[in-house]
C-alpha cells in the first residue's frame, strides 16, 4: 500500500482549516456575486445567486457608502479567490496526491447536508462515502475498487437528536435541491415516517441512528427532532461505530467538512457487520465490500503504525459480550489468510504498545 506524499497530507490540513474558515458565508455564498445598483442617484448593493436554472435571485444588502458593507463586499471577493485556491487544492489532492474524491452525486447530497447543519448537530457520515475519506487521515492511497457505492449513509445518535434544541431544514428539501426526483421511501414497517430517500437514478440516501434497548425497536423508525423531518432507522452496534468521531474533508468541489468514524472503530464495525449479512444477493455483495474495507484499513493501520489504536478499540468490542465476540469472530473468519495473518500481528503489536492483554478472534 503507497504512502501519500507528506506536501499532500499537509495541504489536506490546510485545506481544512480554510474551508472552517469559510463557513461564515453562508449569507452571502461564494458562487454568488455583489451587484451595485443606482437607484435615483444613490448607489446600493445587491447580492446575486444563481437560481439553478438559468436565472438568479437578487438580494438587498444596503448603501454602498456604508463601511461595514463595503468591507463585507471585500472580504467578500477574497473569499471567492481562496474559493478558487480551495478547489485547485481538491484538484491537487486527488489527481496528483492520490486522495479519493466522491461521485458528483454523493458529493452533492453531502455538500447539501453540510450546509443544512448536519455536521454542526453532530451527524456522522458513515459508509463507504467515509470511507473514501481515510486515504486523507491514514496517508495511504486505497484503491478505487474498494469505494465504488451508490448510496450516502448518515448516523445521528438518538439522545442528540433529541437533546440539542435545533434542526436541519427540511432533508427533503434539502435533497431536492441536489436533484428535484428525490423521494421519501416507504418505510417497511408501513410507519409514515421515512427514513431514507431515493432519486430517479436510484440514488439512496439514509439516516441510521443508535439501538435504544431491545431489537423490538430495529423495525420501527425512530423520530430524531434534529434531522428535518426525516427518521432513523436503529441499528445495533451503530453506537461503537460513530463514538469519538473524527473531523476530515470530503474531497468535493472546494473541499466540504464532515465527521467521519475513527478508522479503526470503522474497520472492527465492519467485521460485525459482515457476519450479520444475508447470504445471496445484495447481502453477498456488501459483505464482501464489508471485509474488503476492513481488511485494508488493516493494512493501512499497520503500515502506518496506527495498531495501538486499533487494539484499543477492539478490547472495547470485545468486552461488550458473547454476541460482540461472535460477530468478530465470524467476521474475522471471512477474511483471506494473508489479511487474518495480518490482524493478528495489529493485535500483538497493538498490545504490546498499550499494555492489555488481547484475546485473539481466530
């Protein structure tokens, strides 16, 4: 597995911070441009937004012999060239730095959600569009085959949602505005709420959210007041997946922030999930993508001296119980020798740099 380069990873830092410095345009969005107007003598600011389709929508900013505007419209236009510095680094780190970037789609989809709140109400993305996010954090390149999806996977935890008093606007609306064929899918329960959304291409977006209790609750979808109308579907193991996220870029137009799992929670996750797919059709299909991926964080977690954390993370699985152990074990056994071969030296390494003992899934 190639190492990125080191002038790559430090963009990518740089790239986020550039991009959290960004945030505050929302009022005034960098694809839009200030506009002076004279009315009756009287020079103003308007501000113009693209419409999507061919038009524009005009906004009042105010006299343009006010000072604090006038600074707003030159901030303004620096924004807009560290936009256009943003993007070349995106295009700098994918095509030259060996960085993943998303499909448009999802891309898109993410983009619209970041901007909605998403993140700020500590939603997670979780999924293969996260996992194309950690050629960036681990430094190493991964390969194309291992990140094809067709779909976006958001988790929120069920007590945020219902403790932090705000929301996204409407996710409907909010996807429409990507592409207007999104649809709220039925949900399988018959429940009126839904918790996924699907376009005219097929395109899945879905909201997940943590278990509360028994699996009574699996089949029901749970009403999460933060998510814009939209439910979650509660998923076990989900609440060791989306603890202690970490912080990255989606390598999307001028780079979008987002959360993402901790790589090797991502990687043990993934062996559970794995054990529990249904044999035969699409539930084949994602298993084997399901041990693909954790076999190569393996990989990546070795090269890159990173095995203590997962030896961490993993203790923490396993001591959660029998069913826990079970699905490491069976996940663990659908691994190819070489990659079984090789968690088990991440285990022993990661041990002996924390100092507990590690009972081995094999």
């Amino acid at each position: 597995m190639k190492q990125i380069d080191l002038v790559y990873q430090t963009m990518l830092a740089e790239l986020g911070q550039r991009s959290l410095d960004a945030a505050w345009t929302a009022d005034f969005p960098p694809e839009g441009r200030f506009t002076p107007v004279t009315v009756k003598g009287r020079k103003y600011w308007y501000f113009d937004i693209p419409d999507g389709q061919g038009g524009k929508t005009r906004r009042y900013v105010g006299p343009a012999d006010d000072q604090d505007i006038a600074q707003r419209v030159e901030t303004h236009k620096r924004e807009k060239d560290d936009l256009r510095a943003r993007r070349r680094m995106v295009s700098s780190l994918t095509r030259e730095g060996g960085m993943i970037a998303p499909d448009s789609m999802s891309g898109d989809v993410i983009e619209a959600l970041a901007a909605g709140g998403l993140f700020r109400l500590r939603g997670v993305l979780i999924g293969t569009v996260a996992f194309q996010t950690y050629s960036g954090i681990l430094g190493v390149r991964l390969p194309m085959a291992a990140i094809l999806t067709g779909d976006a996977d958001v988790a929120q935890d069920y007590a945020v949602s219902s403790e932090v008093d705000d929301s996204l606007p409407p996710i409907l609306e909010l996807v429409q505005s990507v592409d207007p064929t999104f649809r709220p899918v039925p949900h399988r329960s018959g429940a009126a709420a839904s918790s996924a959304f699907v376009n005219g291409s097929g395109y899945r977006v879905e909201f997940l959210t943590t278990n509360r209790g028994s699996d009574d609750y699996l089949d029901q979808p749970a009403k999460m007041p933060a998510l814009g109308g939209a439910s979650a579907d509660p998923l076990r193991f989900l609440d060791f997946l989306i603890r202690d996220p970490v912080r990255t870029m989606l390598l999307h137009k001028s780079g979008v922030p987002v959360t993402v799992p901790d790589p090797s929670r991502y990687a043990v996750h993934k062996l559970i999930v794995a054990s529990r797919r249904q044999y035969g059709g699409q539930g084949s299909v994602k298993r084997s993508k399901d041990i693909r991926q954790a076999a190569l964080l393996f990989e990546a977690l070795q090269q890159t001296r990173r095995t203590s954390d997962l030896a961490l993370v993993y203790n923490e699985a396993w001591e959660r119980g029998h069913t826990w152990q079970e699905g490491i074990r069976a996940g663990a056994g659908m691994l190819t020798d070489e990659d079984r071969n090789r968690l088990g030296d991440c285990l022993r390494a990661g041990a002996m740099q924390i100092g507990e003992d590690i009972t081995m899934p094999f």
